[in-house]
C-alpha cells in the first residue's frame, strides 16, 4: 500500500505544479483558461467555474437508453451569489499519467481546432507571453526541486559520515534483511577478514557481486555469524559501467545544523547535479554503455517512490526532487506534443513571420503524439520485463 501512496503523493503533487505554472502563466498574461485537468480522461469528478457558483459533476459508467457508456452520474451547483465565472473546467480524470491545461485558441494534444483570434486565446499573443505561458511549467518543476533540495538540507543539516563498521539502516528486501542483520551491529569480519572501517567493509563487499559470504559481528557484546549471498547494483563510468556488488546496509551519519544561506547553496548543488545524472544517461545511451531497454516508466517509479518511502522522509522527498527535474527536462524537449514542441513551433513561426496552418499544425502534434505514445509503450513494456524477471 506504500508503494501506491508514495506514487500518489509523488506524481500527483509534481504534475500539480507543472500544470498550475502553465495556469497561473497562461491567467497573468490574459489567456482564457477553459480546463485544468489533473490525470488523462476520461473525467471523474469535475467543477466549472460560472457565475453565481460552481456547477459540480460525478462521471462513470452509466445507462443512456439502451447502452452502458461513460457520463456524468451525478450533477449539482454550488451557489455562491455574486460570483462572476471564469467558465474554467476544473477536472480530476482516471489516467493519472499526466495532466494538462486546455486554453482558448492553443492546438495541443486535444487537437482543437476551434480559434477565433479572439484576444484571450493564446495565438493572439505577442510571442514572449506565449514563450513564458508554455515554459511556465518546466519552470515550476524546477523550482519545486529546488526548494525540495533547499528544505531537506536546511532540516536535515550537513551530514558528517561516520568511518566506524556499525550499521546505522538495513534497507527493506535486500541480503542483510533477509540474513538477520540489524541496525546496531558492528561488522568485525567478512570472509574471515578483519574489518576495523566502513570504508574497508565497502571495498570487500564491491569486489564480490553475487556471491555468496560470511560475516561476523558484535550485537552487543554477542558474537553472531551470518551467511548471504550479495546482490549487485551498476555504476556508471567514462569507459562504460562497473558492476559492484551491495547487501543493503547504510553506514551512521551525524547531521550539523546548517544556516538558510548553506542551505539555498545545498539547493542549487542539488538541482545542478540532477542535471548532471540526466545528461549522464544521455551519454550512456549513445556510448552503448545503456540501452533503451533500461528506461523505466510508471512502474518503475512507482517502486522506487515505494522505496524511498520505506526509507524515510528525507529519501522521499530527494526522489520528489529528482523526479522533479526529470519531468521538466523531458517537458522542455522540442518534441511535438511537450511544452518543447510547442515552444518550438512559435520560435519557427516567429521566424518565418507568419502562422504556421492549422493543418499543419494538427499534423506535427500527431507525429509527435504517435512518438511519445510508442516511447510510453516502450518504457511500459521494459517495466513489465523487469517485474517478470
């Protein structure tokens, strides 16, 4: 049940922020906002801002005269007198893989072709307000990393590592857990060599990646011997991937307090370096080091989002971070159908000094659609893999 909220709490609230950025965007510079839609249709649960109130409906599976189809259940309005409508469909939707904002007069994915050049559709707008009300997203996704990176370093502190063998965390479903092992233990041997750091604990068990050893160690003043068999994780290198071997343990920290300064610069180190693992993969991928059959999708985030919920808050929340990072960068690509795309799309426009045809238009967003929804077939299918292996 972990695994389901943390994904919840993870998608939910990142795809929340990208689309209230385009929202708020697309509100300052006077485009029309017609739906604000958290997850894919089709809709669940939706309020329409009109005047005097908000009119409130419940969509699923219904009989209309002789057929089941899916529509709106239950209907009311909310009065509230005097309040002049935005006519902005608010709308909660049961594919939770993404979201959108749907404004006057823009041909995105929903393939709209109904503009009129009235002034609060977006194409009527000067080319910057359209640039800032499309990148307002990305923008907002990497803010929030940012201040996640920020506030996680000002409450945790700096972390001094601590050299000494003692285990500080055993983490869920790996060796040591299944072996016995605890928080508390102090390592003195592995494979009958002695151990006096952590540092020496960590470059014996490297070297031996799925491989069965001993390890001796003091619960108190108790000597116990364990048996287990490493697991292995990959670390990238310039020349390719190093395949090192893991058992699951984390090593004792000691956090100092840090002040607001250290811990803003702590932020933008943190959404930096999230950069940095992005690019790095792109270089893994086009080295040959990583292939596309490594890419994961929903379901992998969903594990790890799990994960780092079993882990702690802290976890949690830098796998909120990075994800954060991610999805802006992959929104701001100049693919059809993302915020890059579209940005993409005004910048030829502006350079050709004319509107590119509706026709045209429609075309390119459905290349780009065809693309992406291979690419989420691709990453689906590499999830399933993963769970069958």
């Amino acid at each position: 049940m972990i695994f389901l909220w943390a994904t919840i709490l993870v998608l939910g609230v990142l795809i929340f922020v990208h689309e209230l950025g385009h929202y708020f965007a697309a509100r300052s510079v006077g485009v029309r906002v017609e739906r604000f839609s958290i997850g894919f249709p089709p809709r669940f649960l939706s309020f329409k801002s009109v005047d005097n109130g908000w009119d409130v409906r419940v969509f699923f599976y219904h009989r209309y005269q002789t057929k089941i189809s899916w529509g709106p259940v239950f209907e009311t309005h909310i009065s509230k007198p005097g309040k002049i409508g935005s006519t902005t469909e608010y709308v909660l939707a049961l594919i939770p893989l993404g979201g959108y904002v749907k404004m006057a007069g823009a041909i995105d994915e929903s393939m709209d072709t109904a503009i009129t050049h009235s002034p609060d559709e977006l194409m009527s707008k000067s080319f910057f307000a359209k640039l800032w009300v499309l990148s307002a997203g990305v923008i907002m996704n990497i803010l929030t990393a940012f201040v996640l990176f920020t506030g996680i370093a000002y409450v945790q502190g700096n972390p001094e590592v601590l050299d000494k063998p003692m285990i500080a965390e055993v983490q869920p479903d790996m060796p040591a857990e299944a072996a016995g092992l605890k928080p508390g233990d102090k390592i003195t041997t592995v494979n009958d060599v002695l151990i006096t750091s952590w540092s020496e604990l960590q470059s014996i068990i490297n070297k031996v990646p799925d491989t069965p050893i001993t390890i001796t160690l003091l619960r108190d003043t108790i000597k116990m011997k364990f048996s287990l068999t490493t697991s292995h994780y990959i670390v990238p290198r310039e020349n390719g991937v190093d395949t090192l071997g893991v058992i699951g343990i984390i090593q004792e920290h000691v956090y100092h307090p840090i002040t607001p300064g250290q811990a803003i610069i702590s932020g933008y180190v943190g959404t930096l370096n999230s950069f940095g693992l992005i690019f790095l993969t792109f270089e893994m991928l086009s080295n040959g080091s990583a292939s596309m059959k490594d890419l994961g999708g929903p379901i992998l985030i969903a594990q790890l989002a799990g994960q780092s919920a079993q882990a702690g808050w802290a976890p949690l929340l830098t796998f909120m971070a990075l994800i954060s990072v991610n999805l802006g960068f992959i929104n701001i690509l100049p693919i059809p159908g993302l915020d890059g795309g579209h940005i993409l799309i005004i910048m030829i426009e502006s350079i050709i000094r004319r509107p590119l045809s509706i026709k045209a238009r429609l075309t390119i967003q459905q290349v780009g659609m065809a693309f992406l929804l291979l690419l989420m077939v691709t990453v689906m299918f590499n999830d399933i893999s993963r769970l069958l292996n």
